[in-house]
C-alpha cells in the first residue's frame, strides 16, 4: 500500500458520482479519515521538521561537492569535468530514484533531482571545453570573454537533464537548476556578442553594467515565458512553475543593480517602475514571489543614488519599513488564497 496515492475529497466524491460507494458511506469514510487523523497527530511526534533537515542535509551532501567543482570549472580539464559530472550526476540521481515512490521523503528526492540536474552542467562543459577550447595566453581576455560559448553545451545538457530527470522521478524541482542554466546561456550569448566578437575582429568592447543590461532582461524575459508554460501545461497536482517564478524577476532586477550607478537618468526613473511591475505580475499571476523580488528591488534602490554618508540611515529606516509593508502584503494575500479555495482543495505540490 506504500504505493497507494493519497485520497483526498475530491476522490470520494467521484467514487459517489460512479456508484462504487453510497453518500452514506462517503460521509462515514470521511468522519473516520478524521478520527485516524486526530489519533495520529496525538500518538506521535510532528515529524515535518524532521524531513526538513534530512533535505537541506541532503543539499548540503550534494551542493558542496558540486560548488566545488564549479569554482574550479576553469582549472579542471574537459575529461575531469566529465567525470567529476558523471559521479555527480550517478550519486544524486541514484538517490533521488531510490526515493522515487516514498512520500515521505520526498523533499530529499527532490533536492537529489535537483542536485543531479545540476551536476549535468558539468557533462556538458566538459565537451564544450573540448571543442571551443581557447587559448589566450598574453591576452587581455581570459577565455570566458573571449568564448564564452563553450559553456552554453553545459546548459544544454542540465535542460535535457530536467527533461528526462523530471518526468522519471517525477520531481518538479529539477525547474529550478534548469532555469538557472536558461538565463546563463543568455548572458552567455550576450557576453559572446559585446565581447567576443569584437575581440576576434580586432576591437576591444566594454562590458559594463550598461551593456549588459539588456541580456539581463532577456534573461527575465526567456524565464518569465518558460514559467507561464508550465503553469498552463503542468498536472494539477505539481506545481514545477513555481521553481521558475523562485528566479525569474531576478535576472532584471540584478542588471538594473548593477547598470543603475553608470546609467542614464532615464535608467533609475525606469527602476520603480521594473519594482511596481513586479507587483503587478504578482497579483496578475498569483505568485507572492514576483512581489518579494519586486519588494527585494524597491530595498535596494536609495543605496544607488545616496550618498555614502546616508546609507546608514537607509538600512535603518527604509530597509526595516520595505520588510514590513512587504509582511503586510503577504499575509493579507495569504488570507485571500485561503478565503478564494475551494473546500477540502488540496495545493499543487511543488516538491513531487
């Protein structure tokens, strides 16, 4: 029976609707589904924290490692990244399948599918390295600027590894390291574009937070489409959009950061507008994040443009009030999700 989903009242009420049980019965069912319940919760302890810690135990098994190998990435040749990539991906994901069909533990399968997602960037870096390696001993790029689109095979690869990973082990998390890799390989291609290009046609171009702004929105862009696809197209019973929605106003708000000091006026009079959007496609999209990034970038804002003697007195004031307008807002949108759902509704997971 470990295998069994769980019921929920939407399954009796079909049940009545195709004559296996009575309305009688559904109600007894249901009176008993309650009692079971209340037993439960008084013969044993709460083990939800619990299930916590063995996942962020769990990403910090699989994360360390793979930080490792990433700060490292420019050091290790094509075939030690394939291999460090290979143990990566065998260890997690062979966690994670282990884990496929137990509820209870399924945040650590989804952090291990997670983790195993992302230890396939190394795959494909390493054959990107393999075929555009560059050689610039002298010059005044490293490789990364000169080709830096010997990384965009690893992306590549941890997007057809959130694909295949996904849908096998039935984990929505592998969203998240996908979408990390999707908006790299857009700065990546920008980079190339500014930089590399330039460099082998004999010029030299900056790359400042100027120029870069706009990949940074692209990025945002290519992640906001993905995470409304699959919020039309996901099972009602998973929520994979959610792991997406987590980054995707982050690209744009980190390039407004870091552009918003050599920028145009135009450019901080454009900055709370980005955060007020932000907002707006929280309430527009029912997803509190974009107004915790949107919250997150109206924070940042008087640090550009004070000077260094008035920054104290922004993190005193204005930092501490953005907290609180921000918990008022969310807790007034949780309250409204409660009142909007339908009874005995359950919510779209978004661990599996």
């Amino acid at each position: 029976m470990r295998d069994a989903p769980f019921l929920h009242a939407k399954h009796l009420d079909e049940a009545v609707r195709r004559g296996v049980i009575s309305s009688e019965q559904r109600e007894a069912l249901e009176a008993l589904a309650r009692t079971l319940h209340a037993e439960a919760a008084g013969a044993g302890p709460e083990l939800g924290w619990f299930r916590g810690m063995l996942a962020g135990a769990a990403g910090a098994a699989a994360g360390l490692p793979g930080l490792i190998a990433l700060a490292s990435v420019t050091e290790l040749r094509a075939h030690e990244l394939v291999a460090a990539g290979l143990a990566g991906l065998g260890a997690a994901g062979g966690g994670a399948l282990a884990l496929r069909d137990r509820r209870e533990h399924v945040m650590v399968k989804g952090v291990l599918a997670a983790a195993a997602t992302g230890f396939a960037w190394l795959l494909g870096a390493g054959a990107g390295l393999a075929v555009f390696d560059v050689q610039t001993a002298g010059g005044a790029h490293t490789r990364d600027a000169v080709l830096p689109l010997w990384t965009v095979p690893g992306d590549a690869a941890v997007l057809a590894a959130a694909a295949v990973l996904g849908r096998g082990l039935r984990a929505p998390t592998v969203a998240l390291p996908a979408a990390v890799a999707l908006a790299h390989a857009v700065l990546r291609v920008g980079l190339w574009r500014n930089v590399g290009r330039a460099h082998f046609a004999g010029a030299e171009a900056a790359w400042d937070g100027v120029a870069q702004l706009p990949w940074w929105i692209a990025a945002t862009l290519a992640l906001t489409a993905a995470a409304r696809a699959l919020d039309r197209r996901a099972a009602r019973e998973v929520d994979a959009g959610f792991w997406v929605h987590l980054v995707a106003p982050g690209p744009a708000l980190l390039g407004l950061a870091g552009g918003l000091e050599q920028g145009p006026p135009a450019l901080a009079l454009a900055a709370p507008l980005l955060c007020a959007a932000a907002f707006a496609l929280a309430f527009r999209w029912r997803r509190l994040l974009w107004a915790a990034w949107g919250a997150l970038g109206v924070m940042a804002l008087p640090m550009f443009k004070l000077p260094t003697s008035s920054e104290a007195l922004a993190l005193a004031f204005w930092v501490p009030l953005t907290v609180a307008l921000f918990t008022v807002v969310a807790l007034a949108w949780r309250r409204h999700e409660i009142a909007r759902a339908a009874p005995g509704a359950a919510e779209p997971s978004v661990w599996g």
